[in-house]
C-alpha cells in the first residue's frame, strides 16, 4: 500500500508523527489495525497477507493521540510467488 504523506507531516498546527494501515476482507470493513508507519513514510508491505485472499486498505495519519479518517479505501489480492 503507498500513500500521498498529509501537508501536517513535518509541519503545520497538528504534525502528523505517523500513519496508521487497517486491513478488512470486506468491501467498507470494518477494518482492524494491522500496522504503521513514522512520518515521512509513504508505503506499507502486508507480510501477514495469506496467498489467494483479497484484502481491503485503508491509512490514517495520527499526531500520536487523534486519527485522521480513513483514506481511500485501496483492495489487492494477495498471491503466492513460483
């Protein structure tokens, strides 16, 4: 998954310190929080992807107590590598 860094990341009145991922096997969740990222950071691997399954992404920055709402919602269906 990659993202666009907020225009807080580095700067502004609520400086964003990082990124939050959430991943659902349904369309529009819920989602469940599957790792993050410090500021500065533009994508995120999916290591606990299981092979033939389709997952759904959403990011959020956090200035570490608040969370932004979900990014666009992004699917990709995992597969195994030959």
């Amino acid at each position: 998954m990659t993202w666009s860094k907020s225009v807080d990341d580095g700067a502004g009145l609520n400086n964003v310190i990082g990124y939050n991922v959430y991943r659902s096997i349904a369309f529009a969740g819920p989602f469940g929080k599957i790792g993050n990222g410090v500021a500065g950071t533009i994508s995120f691997v999916d290591g606990s992807a299981v092979s033939g399954s389709t997952y759904y992404y959403v990011g959020r920055a956090t200035d570490g107590t608040n969370e932004s709402t979900n990014s666009n919602e992004a699917s990709a269906a995992s597969v195994r590598n030959l």
